[in-house]
C-alpha cells in the first residue's frame, strides 16, 4: 500500500527532473559507498501535482536492487493518527522479523518504542512523549545498521501524524552518524502547528532542498507528443500548457481526457481544452465518479473515510456489500483512474482525488460512516485508539457509551506516548458530554493527558474537575498534586502552594494530608526563594522529624528533611540515618523509583547527593549508577539522564577518581545541550566539572567551560551541589581574577549564611576565601577558619574536619602548622574522599620537609589524576631527590 503507486511499475521517464535524480543518484552512490560515511536527507517540496510521488516513484526504483526501500505517505483524513507513518515505514521490517528478533534488536529500546510501532503491548501508564520520540530514532537506527544500504521514503508529509514528524524532525538530526538515505515530499506551505514546526526542521536539515516546478512549454509539448502521437500540433500543445499551468498532474490528466474525448489534437480543437480541463476538480471527479453507479459510489466513500490503511476487506464492509460486488467495484473505479490496487491494499490515484470525494460526501452521510467505521475498525480488532479517529468525527449526542470508547482511546495514546491525540479524544467526549457523574473525571483526566505538554490547560481542566462533584478522596488529592505542578512549572509557586493548602484544610490528619504536606515542601525545598528559610527548616524538621517512612508521602518528606539538614551541615551521621529510613531495604521504594513520576525526580538526587556529601559515597555511587541504568533502558535520554550521568560523575569526583569523573561530567554536559540552552542543569553540572577540572589542576579548561556556559549563577532560590557560587569564586582566584574571586566568595558568605547552609563540604567558601585574605587580614582568616572548623565538627564527617584542619593549617607556620597538616591527612585518609587526601599529604610533606609524605602524596596525587598536584609535588621533590 505504501510502496509508491502498487500499479505503477513502469513509470514513464520524467521531464524536468533532471536535477532531482541527479541528486539522489549521488546520494545513492555515496551511501552504497561505505557504512560508515554520513547519511543525506533529500527534501522534495512543491504544490499538490508538481510530481513530488512521481519523482520519489522514480527515486525509488532507482534504488531498489541497490539498497532496501521503505516508504511511507502521510494522509489528510489520518493526520490525527499517533504514529501512523513511521509504523507504515517499518513495516517491511516488523513483519519480517519475529516478535523475538524485533525484541532482540531493539534491546532496551523494545518496552519504549515498540508500543508505539504496535509491536507490543503497552503498559498501563503515561508514557512521556520524548523518551518514546528519543526510542523511536534509536529503533530506526538499529534497523538502519541492521539493513544497510537502506533508503527510507516519506511522501506527503505535510500529512504525516505529527508524532511522525517529531521522530523524523530528531531522526535527521542523527544523519552525520547514521548511513541512511531519507527522501522526504511535502507540499510547501502544507502543515500547520507543531507539525509545520517539525517539517521545517526536517527542510532545514535537508542536504538537499527542492522545490518542484511546473513544466515548461516544451516538457508540456512532448508529454502531448509522446502521449497523443507525434501529430499534435504545436499551437494544441502551447493550449495544453497555457490551460494546465505546466501543472504535470493537470497536464497527464487533460491528456487522458483528451484520449477519452478523442479530441483531434490539432490548433482547430484547442478551443475544447478549456473546458475539458474544468472537469478533473472538484465536480468533474464527483460527476465521473457518479456515473459509476450507486456501489462504486458507496465503496469510493468507504475508501476515503478509511483515508489509509484501506483494505479491500474493511472497505467492503463499510460500504455494506459483498466481497464480490466490492471486486467489481474496485475494477471500475481503477479504470476510472480513482483508486489503485494492490493485492487487499487499495489506494487513491492521486490524495487530491481522496479529499474531494471525502468532500463530497454529505454531512450526515459522512458523520455516519465514520460512526460505522469505527465499529468496523473495532471489530475488526484493531483497538480503540484506531477506532478513535471516526469517533472524533461522530456528532455529539450524549451517547455514554461513545464516551467510554474515547476515554479507553485516550487511555491507549497515552500508553504509547501520543499525550496529544488523548488529549483530542477527551475533549471530544467532553463534548459528548460526559453523564454528570463521571464528567469530573474525564476533566480530570484531560488534566492529566495535557500535564506534560500545557501546564496552563491543564491547570484549566484540573480547577474545574476539583470544582464539581465526582472525584472520590484520593483521586481529588491526586488531582491536587498534579494541579500543584502544574502551578510550578507554569511559575506560579504561590498559586500551586494555595491549592495545596486549600484541600488539606479540608482533611485531618492523616496519610492523605500528609501526601499533600510532602507535596507543598517538596515545591519549597526546590523552587522557593530565600525568605524564611531557617523558618521552613525548622517546620520541616518538626514534620518529617518523627516519621518511620511506611508510605511514600513520609519518604519523600524524609529526603527532604534530609538535604536540609545536609545543606544547613546539621549531623551527618542524622542525614544519613533519616535517608536510610527513607529506603526499603536499602533500595528506593516501589513508586519512588527513578522512572517513576508522581515524585519530583529532584528528590532521587538530594537523597543520592545527601550520601555523597555526608561520607556514604558508596550508597550515592549504587544510587546514580542505578539511575544512569534506568534512565538509559526506559530511553529517557533528556535532562533525567544528563543529570544522573553528571551525579555519577561528582561521586567520583568526591572519591577522587577525577578523569573519571570528568568523562562522566563532559557527558551529562554533552546530554543537557541538547536538551536546552541555558537551564539550570546547565550551571549544575557545569558547576561539577569546573570543580573537578581545577582539582585536575587544568585551570584553564575549567575557564573555557565557564565562558561557555556563561557560567554565573544567581544567588537565587536553586541549591546548586556542589554549591556553584563557592566553584565560581574559587575559580575566579584561580584564574587570577582575584578582586571578582573575592567578592563572588563575600557575596555567597551572605547568601548562604542568610539561608542558614553551613555545610563546609558543600559549600567550602570560608576556606578559599581566608586562605585568599590570610596575608592582608589574617584575623579575618583566622576568624572564618574557626567558624567554618565549629561547623565542620558539627557536621561531624572525616571529609569536613580534615578539610577545616587542612585550612587551619595554611594559616599558621612551623611546628603548628605541621601538627594541624599531620591530623588534617589522617582524618582525610579516614575519609573515602581520595583527592583531598592526596593534598593533605602534599601540604604536610611540603611543611615537614618531608620527601617520604611527599613521594606517598605523589603517589595519591597519580592515582586521582590530579595533575597539577603531581607538578607541585615533584616541585618540592626534585630538591629533596637530588
Ligand atoms: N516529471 C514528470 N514527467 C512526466 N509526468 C509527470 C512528472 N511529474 C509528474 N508527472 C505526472 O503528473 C501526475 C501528478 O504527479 P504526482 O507525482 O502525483 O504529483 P504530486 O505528488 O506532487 O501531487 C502523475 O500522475 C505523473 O504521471
Ligand atoms: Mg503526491
């Protein structure tokens, strides 16, 4: 059905087109070449009967033999059918494989992407749209290697469902790594939405773009002759091409017309072709189509509600006849040049032809047979969801019935990643509408099928579900905490806090409220200002203080009691016990796993970024290495994944194992770029490398990757690990910019200390800063070392006490500063933080003149990768080993 024209094997050779096929015989050439060589994208545009299908028939025979060929073709009447082109596309290679190798090549990428194609089952929940358009391309590239050479064809897109586009838009993207051939037609100008907004990266992405132009006068002249005969006159063949434009599917077809008329071609009859030429549009198809008689007329009605997809079979019973009438129906409709046939497939001639006698067909009529058509389409097997574009079209008429079909389709578009074509479902069955006592529910879940997409609708929808009766308790709670999110990430924190409030003043005590309470801090923790932290601190710690962690709404509260502890640098050895209260068996609970949504993701890291700052790296290293594991199976390969790399990678960083670290960073770097520019996650991991590039001691690289990022991070509500304005000031000194280094590090000291975050493992600014300040204010040095060093007993970990003596030490001279250098290594080796040990035993072998601490310092120094303390240590050797 999608192979090209199933009827039109032998294509006439094409006039004017020699560029295009040029083009793609390069193309061709070039991907047979080698499997390693980039791929190219062919962009064909133009109006509707430039030859856009031709030219891709002709490209496609031009490749067959040569490579593997699939195609596909976008239709007006099933644009609202989620996934529908690509599923066309790979067909070829779905059925060819069993469900087994499907499963097999497509690895982790199989649970993601293959609801989407319709190769499995989808689970029960939502699926997030990007990671099934992220599985998508991966699937498509694994095939692409498995069929190399492999040419994919994708015509009319402007009429390709637009989660099509989405994949295709992100697909070409990937062409400098991938050896594929894609040949895309669209007609210019076609789309709209979203799906103009990918079609147009698709054009801009294109190696080559062309527009299609309509013949000249002398293509027009010889497709008359070496259709009528070479008799035509030159004066009928200008008329040809004067009356059609040089249009070439008003040309071929003024010319079939002119054989059926047996018009003489000849200067004297070019006054009939005016008029002949009015009849292939609009009424003069629907006239042709009319004298086939009343069962070609209904089985051509069948077919273009159907739009795709139409096989002979579902046709017929549409339409209401017998397999044998609807034979002979076909027959006569193909010798009237409207439909074509392929074994059970049929197609239209020409999409124009499709949509005009879609047109055609009266309103009731048409409501009608789509009515009919999706019980067809049920019946025969083919699920809701396909169903649901008929129902889309069915009048509304308080049918409950149709309104439970639509709500079963939704629930299928999501499961597959097409939140869209829910949300069209459900707004239709709203329109139906809905028996009062399940319209709040179908609000509410029109309010979650937009959660990910429209924050403002779906904040809409959830009031007014919140505002009727029919949301039992937990499902009203449910709705709330969505309604919250939605808030925040529309930036209303107030409003989402309000209506959190509001609904748990409607309750007692209980595990329902206190869902709603984890809910409300989680939102402070994350996005709220500065104002009254030390007052949400304390109200936090009242709350989560005495809870054991059975359900989830504890856990979370205890993750988040935790990271405020660990920030303010309370008891580690308390942070770490309330995170392990927050765990199941060590692991993280059933429904607060890292794929798992009704938790903000952010609290996976401060658990995982409490242990790593609290000692318990090994816990915060199976943590993120966990997440990075899940993230990359379930394909979500946006900012969760980014940012669970860059964790992973700061836990070595905190371990000293820094080339690691730094390969982990430039990757979760390299992720968050192409999700954005400029987010936070940017500053947060930017923050992390530049961190580990100056341990590295390659200060300069840590410069570019700040210029790059333009990183500066406001002081402002995001708690940044490790703290970026501490990284910013040290960076700044030590790239010699010491007037900004100390005032970035004075600026941070306020803000933090305003917020009450002491934690100097976090947030060491004290130590840059008097070591900074110790020659020209030595009393404020020693000040701030003292204060820091109280803090960091506090806190209580091996890291933060040799840390404060390691300081401690710099300040004083002699023997002191040996004795303070000595402790400061001892905790440190204590500590699982390796590169913080290494400088330890380099100061101390430095200060005690010592080459045996320092040869072990060097030692470390190697071991973590810290080059430029391997400089310094060979520095004070080289004396000592001459
Ligand atoms: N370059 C060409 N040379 C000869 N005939 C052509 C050419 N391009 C298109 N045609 C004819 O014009 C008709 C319409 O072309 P088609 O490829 O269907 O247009 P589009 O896909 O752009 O709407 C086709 O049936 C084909 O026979
Ligand atoms: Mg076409």
């Amino acid at each position: 059905m999608t192979h090209g024209r199933p009827e039109g094997a032998a294509w006439a050779p094409l006039w004017e087109r020699d560029d295009e096929l040029a083009a793609a015989s390069h193309a061709l050439d070039d991907l047979r070449m080698d499997s390693t060589s980039a791929g190219r994208l062919l962009v064909f545009g133009g109006e509707a009967g430039t030859g856009k299908t031709a030219l891709l028939a002709a490209v496609r025979g031009m490749a067959e033999g040569r490579a593997t060929v699939w195609s596909a073709r976008g239709g007006e009447t099933v644009t609202s059918v989620p996934f529908n082109v690509v599923r066309q596309l790979l067909q070829p290679a779905l059925v060819a494989l069993t469900p087994e190798e499907i499963h097999e090549y497509l690895g982790d990428w199989y649970e993601i992407a293959g609801p989407a194609l319709g190769v499995t089952e989808p689970g029960g929940r939502q699926v997030d749209p990007q990671a099934v358009c992220d599985g998508l391309v991966e699937a498509v590239t694994r095939l692409a290697h498995w069929k190399w050479p492999l040419v994919l064809i994708i015509d009319d897109a402007h009429w390709a469902d637009q989660e099509t586009l989405q994949w295709l838009a992100a697909f070409v993207r990937r062409l400098d790594e991938l050896s594929v051939l894609v040949v895309v037609a669209h007609r210019t100008g076609g789309a709209e939405g979203d799906s103009a907004r990918h079609l147009a990266a698709v054009d801009a992405a294109a190696h080559t773009l062309s527009i299609l132009r309509p013949f000249g006068p002398d293509a027009v002249a010889s497709l008359t002759r070496a259709t009528l005969g070479e008799h035509a006159d030159a004066p009928f063949c200008r008329e040809i091409w004067a009356v059609t434009g040089g249009n070439p599917y008003e040309t071929v077809e003024l010319l079939a017309k002119v054989q059926d008329s047996e018009l003489e071609p000849v200067e004297s009859c070019a006054d009939g072709l005016r008029a002949l030429n009015r009849t292939p549009k609009g009424n003069g198809l629907v006239a042709r189509l009319e004298s086939l008689g009343p069962d070609a007329i209904r089985l051509a009605w069948a077919a273009a509600v159907l739009g795709t997809d139409i096989s002979l079979d579902l046709a017929a019973r549409l339409a209401g006849m017998s397999r044998d009438k609807a034979e002979d129906c076909v027959d006569r409709l193909r010798t009237a040049r409207i439909l074509l046939r392929d074994g059970e497939d049929l197609e239209f001639v020409q999409p124009k032809i499709a949509s005009t006698i879609y047109r055609s067909i009266s309103g009731a009529t048409r409501t009608a047979l789509h009515g009919r058509a999706a019980s067809v389409v049920t019946l025969a097997g083919l699920g809701a969801a396909a169903a649901s574009r008929h129902l889309l079209e069915v009048h509304p008429d308080d049918d409950p019935e149709l309104v439970g079909q639509l709500r079963q389709a939704a629930a299928e578009h999501l499961a597959v990643g097409a939140p869209d074509a829910a949300r069209r479902c459900l707004e239709r069955a709203l329109r139906e509408p809905p028996l009062p006592e399940i319209h709040a529910r179908v609000l509410y879940e029109l309010g979650c099928a937009t959660l990910l997409t429209s924050p403002a609708t779906t904040i809409a929808h959830l009031r007014e579900a919140l505002s009727m009766h029919g949301l039992d308790q937990e499902l009203r709670v449910d709705a709330v905490c969505r309604l919250s999110q939605a808030f925040v990430h529309n930036d209303q924190l107030e409003e989402g806090l309000r209506a959190i409030d509001e609904e748990a003043g409607r309750l007692g005590p209980g595990p329902t409220r206190l869902r709603l309470q984890a809910v409300r801090s989680m939102w402070e923790g994350i996005h709220a200002g500065e104002e009254d932290a030390p007052g949400r601190s304390r109200r936090l710690a009242a709350l989560a203080g005495p809870l054991t962690g059975r359900d989830n709404s504890e856990r979370a509260l205890l993750i988040l009691r935790a990271f405020d502890a660990m920030t303010r640098g309370e008891s580690a050895e308390m942070v770490v016990e309330l995170c392990d209260r927050a765990l199941v068996n060590g692991r993280l609970a059933p429904g607060l796993g890292w794929t798992d949504t009704e938790w903000s993701f952010e609290l996976r890291l401060m658990l995982g970024g409490c242990y790593a700052f609290a000692d318990r790296i090994d816990r915060a290293e199976s943590l993120f290495t966990e997440g990075v594991r899940a993230y990359e199976s379930a394909g979500w390969s946006g900012g969760h994944l980014a940012l669970s790399h860059a964790f992973l990678g700061y836990v070595h960083r905190r371990r000293g194992r820094l080339a690691d670290a730094e390969r982990s960073l430039r990757e979760g770097l390299r992720l968050a770029d192409r999700v954005g520019e400029g987010l936070p996650m940017h500053w947060e991991v930017a923050s992390m490398l530049i961190d580990t590039l100056l341990a590295r001691g390659h200060v300069e690289e840590a410069g570019a990757i700040a210029d790059q990022y333009g990183f500066a991070p406001p002081s402002a509500s995001t708690i940044y690990v490790p703290d970026a304005m501490s990284v910013r000031g040290r960076l700044l000194l030590a790239l010699g910019r010491t007037d900004e280094g100390l005032s970035q590090l004075e600026a941070t000291a306020r803000a933090l200390t305003a917020r009450g975050q002491y934690n100097t493992v976090l947030a060491p600014w004290a130590y840059d800063l008097a070591r900074a300040l110790a020659h020209e204010d030595p009393e404020r040095a020693a000040h701030l070392v003292s204060d820091a060093r109280m803090q960091a007993e506090r806190f209580g970990t091996d890291t933060a006490i040799g840390e404060a003596l390691r300081c401690a030490a710099a300040l004083e001279t002699g023997p002191r500063a040996v004795a303070l250098y000595r402790k400061a290594a001892t905790y440190l080796e204590s500590s699982p933080c390796a590169y913080e040990h290494a400088v330890a035993r380099v100061e101390y072998g430095i200060a005690a003149e010592s080459a045996v601490e320092l040869e072990r310092g060097l030692t470390l120094a190697r071991e973590c990768g810290a080059d430029g303390l391997v400089d310094r240590a060979l520095d004070h050797l080289a004396p000592a080993r001459q």
